[in-house]
C-alpha cells in the first residue's frame, strides 16, 4: 500500500495522471476495510493501530538519533 501511496505521490507531484495508481489504492482501501469489518464481525475487539500511533513511534524512534550522533564523535 506505501509504493501505492509513493507512486500516486510522485506522479501528482510531477503533474502526471495517476488515475490508474489512484484507482489502484482506492481498491487497496476498500479490500482493508472488507478485511477489518470481517475480523470485527468474527469477534476481533482489539484496538488497531492509527496513524497517530505511527506518528508516536516515529518521533520516539528519532530521539535516539541525536545520541547515537554524538556518541560517534
């Protein structure tokens, strides 16, 4: 789904036509939403992760950067 989303990105950025990539990740969408509302419906109760979970993450995963910087000096 990410090269999906990078295609789409670097085709609108270029001003190309990105419908087929477009459809494509629509598509990619609707096929996860199918998959979670099946995993609900079969008793999954658990809480999925978010993008704001990735964000968190992320910035947790980059303050350990500028110490592995200062540590190779």
């Amino acid at each position: 789904m990410a090269d999906v989303e990078a295609s789409v990105r670097a085709l609108v950025n270029g001003d190309c036509d990105c419908t087929e990539q477009a459809l494509a990740q629509i598509n990619l969408r609707r096929k996860i939403n199918l998959l979670i509302d099946e995993w609900k419906s079969a008793g999954g109760g658990d809480v999925l992760p978010d993008v704001r979970d990735r964000m968190r993450l992320r910035s947790l995963m980059n303050v350990d950067k500028p110490a592995r910087v200062l540590a190779r000096r």
